[in-house]
C-alpha cells in the first residue's frame, strides 16, 4: 500500500507539494501553540495560529479587531495574545512603562514608509526630525491666515445654507475644510473641497475606502507601490466619481506633483514653506525623498491632517449642541473674549480660554486620533508585566481607546463631560492620559490647538 502511494505522489507532484505544505502549516501551528514563547499567554488559539483571524475582523468585518480585543480582555485578564507574535496589554499604569522613548524599544517595522509605521529607532528619529519643524508651534502659528481663511469660507456656506434653510452634513464641511487647509500646506496648493461639493465628495469617499484596507497595505509587502504604479499608469485616464477611478486619479495627481518639485518647480513656496517642497531639499538621504517613501509620507500628511482633524470637530460640534448647558457655558465665554465675530483674536489668546481648551480636550479624549495599536519591541531583553516576564522580541502593543475610556483614569468615560478638565491637580493627574496620537507628537506643541491639529 506504502509504495502505491509513493508512486501517487512522484506521479503526481503537484499532490507532495500541497501535502508537504499542509503538514508545514500543522507543523506551525502545533509549534505557536506549545512551544513558542507566547504559548502561555491567554487568548484564542486561532488568533496565534494564524494572521486569517484578525484579517476577518479587520477586513471582512471593517476594522472590528480593536473591538473585539476589547472582549478578549474581558474574558482573560489585562494581557491577552492577538497574534502569533504580539501581546495585548490593557493597563494604564503600564503606558508609560511601554513608551518612554526607550532607544531599545522599537516600533513593530511595517511596509509603508512613513514616521508613523518605521520601526527602526535612528531611522524613525532622522524622520521624525526632517518633519518636526513643520509642525512645531511657531510653523503652525504661522498659518493662522491659512486657518481663518478657511473657516470663514465655511461660515459663509453655512451662512448661506441657513438662509436657504438647506441641510448640510458638517461632518462633510469639516474634513472639506480641513482637507483644504493641510493640502496647501503640505502640498502648497489647496484643493478647494469646499466650493466643490461633487469633487469633495467622491475625494472623501475613496479615502475612506483606503482607510478600511489599510492593514492590507502595512502588512504586505509591495501592495502600496503596486497601488501607487496602478494609479501613475491609468490615473490619467480616469473618469466619474466612483471610488476606484477617483482614488487612481487621486494617486496620479500626487505623483504628478511630487515628481514636478523633484523637477525644481518649487519657486512658487518662496512665499509659503509648504512641506513637501521644503521636505526635499531637507538634509534626509535621497533615497527618503522620492519614490515610495516621499510618497508615503505625503499620504501621511493628508490624512493625519484633515481626517483626525475633521472627526474631532464633528465630535465637538456634537456634544455642544447636545447639551444646552455646555452650549450656553461656551457661548457666554466666547462672547465675552470675542467682541467681535469679524475679529477673531489670535490662537495664543484663544487658548488660555478655559472652557474652550476643555471643550478640546474632551472633544480629542472621545474622537481619538490614533485608534490602532502601537506595538513596541525591545530586541535587547525582557519586559517585566506585573508578575510575569514578557519574552524579548516580543511586539507588545496598547490601544488608546484603553486609556480614554478607562473609567478608574476618566470616570463615566463614554459621557462627554468638558468639566473634567477644569478640576486643578486632579485633571492635571488625567491629563497625562490624554493621549489622542501618541505621548509626543512630532511637532509637540505648547497647547491643545496643536496637538489636534
């Protein structure tokens, strides 16, 4: 019988590669679940087997693994294993243990170019640096006109549409208002979404198309560029408002763009330092400052800038007009601050508001910037959780969310309470867990305004 089947299987090899690579994959699984350092850790065998069991929340269920690791930590405890490599931590007291700017503890490295998503410690701190004068305080003081300029054009469209007594959807407004602000500033022309209600609309729709695959895009390897090479060969001959069209159309108009100031057409920033044209002629070795990593960095930009951006002031717009008395309490704090609508003082003033810089910190406590995880990974040696040793070499990651919505740090979390905030040493105590993007950010800034922004 053994030798029939051993002439089935040189008969047919197709057949011995399909077996030997299942009994590999049963090989590994055994091993993750037995053997491998993680194996003690609590949390659903499937989930350290394979990467498939956070690619069906993530992607077929539309980016609901955080929600679910959530339950997880309900039914195991504050550390949970979510994959074969990777534990879950939800303690707030252990933040600032997992990120205090430890050399040796460094990001999980994944396939997008960016700051955000480097992994290595000098390479993320020689970006992070090329980046941060742009988004230090006196770069974001500097673009008070660029700010007001647009609010004052949303003014008017609300204005307008008051008077016609037409509905309009304010979250669209904000993320077209803030789109406009951070494409002029990053890319030194703005794309005008608020007086194109058409254009903004399908441009806001495929971007959140690419936000509910972006773990495909960090996690495997070549897809961006393959996306970015799709969109530079047929953008141009893209047509409609359909997602796919306008998000290949999109990618062509910003490689039209990066590749024009490669080409010395930067004269016209003379006037206005606008990012990208100034990133280029940074320090940062050439090979940072084209192709997939200019890219990379650019699309960061664009969407940490009008996305976050947009959805906090959605969030604040809310709660305050939700609530009568917080409504009434803002009102008369502005109105006696601000005499005049048509001379609006400048941020520095508008920041030692204190109800208003509440009303901030509230509004970022609840809209999170960041909502993915931030593995860490000290190579060196082990890391010390509570009575237990989490093996070196092993990506720890928290989430925010666990943070904002714990109620032993914020008590009623999910109530939207800007009093919070005004309560002396105890909302200094809270503040320190008040971290919408991370515990600093690349241009850290001296108030709430540039932390959101």
């Amino acid at each position: 019988m053994f030798s029939q089947v051993g002439y089935t299987l040189l008969e047919r090899p197709w057949l011995t590669i399909l077996l030997c690579f299942w009994a590999f994959q049963a090989i590994r699984a055994v091993y993750r679940i037995t053997l491998y350092p993680l194996a003690g850790y609590p949390g659903p065998k499937l989930a350290a087997v394979s990467r498939w069991y956070e690619i069906y929340y993530e992607i077929v269920l539309g980016g609901r693994f955080a929600k679910h690791i959530d339950k997880l930590h309900e039914h195991h405890g504050p550390i949970v294993r979510v994959n074969s490599f990777e534990v879950h931590i939800n303690n707030h007291a252990f933040y600032d243990s997992l990120y205090d700017f430890d050399p040796h503890l460094e990001k999980r490295g994944y396939h997008i170019q960016n700051v955000q998503h480097t992994g290595d410690y000098e390479t993320h701190k020689r970006r992070r640096r090329a980046l941060a004068p742009f988004l230090a305080p006196t770069a974001i003081q500097k673009l008070e006109p660029l700010i007001k300029h647009n609010i004052s054009q949303l003014c008017t469209l609300l204005s307008k549409a008051q008077h016609s007594q037409e509905t309009v959807l304010l979250s669209h407004l904000y993320r077209c208002m803030t789109a406009d602000i951070i494409t002029k500033y990053t890319l030194g022309h703005s794309y005008d979404l608020l007086s194109k209600p058409v254009e903004s609309a399908s441009f806001l729709k495929a971007f959140a198309f690419t936000f509910r695959f972006l773990w495909l895009l960090r996690e495997i390897k070549y897809l961006g560029t393959a996306v970015r090479w799709i969109g530079k060969l047929v953008g141009k001959y893209m047509t409609g408002t359909g997602v796919i069209p306008t998000l290949l159309r999109w990618q062509w108009k910003i490689d039209r763009q990066l590749q024009g100031f490669h080409q010395g057409d930067t004269k016209a920033f003379k006037d206005f330092p606008a990012i990208i044209p100034t990133y280029i002629n940074s320090s940062l070795p050439s090979h940072e400052k084209r192709g997939q990593p200019l890219h990379d960095v650019t699309i960061m930009l664009l969407a940490a800038g009008f996305e976050t951006t947009g959805f906090t002031l959605t969030t604040a717009t809310y709660h305050i007009l939700s609530n009568p008395h917080i409504h009434l309490r803002l009102q008369q704090e502005l109105r006696l601050n601000i005499p005049s609508a048509s001379e609006i003082p400048p941020w520095r003033e508008l920041s030692k508001l204190p109800y208003l810089s509440a009303i901030i910190k509230e509004s970022l406590r609840l809209s999170l910037g960041a909502t993915a995880r931030l593995p860490r990974i000290n190579k060196e040696k082990d890391i010390i959780f509570g009575e237990g040793v989490i093996p070196k070499g092993t990506a720890i990651s928290m989430s925010h969310s666990d943070l904002h919505y714990n109620k032993d740090v914020f008590p009623e979390p999910t109530a939207f309470k800007s009093e919070r905030w005004l309560m002396g040493e105890e909302s200094k105590q809270m503040e320190k867990f008040l971290v919408p993007f991370s515990r600093v950010l690349v241009g850290k800034g001296e108030n709430d305004l540039n932390d959101g922004e």
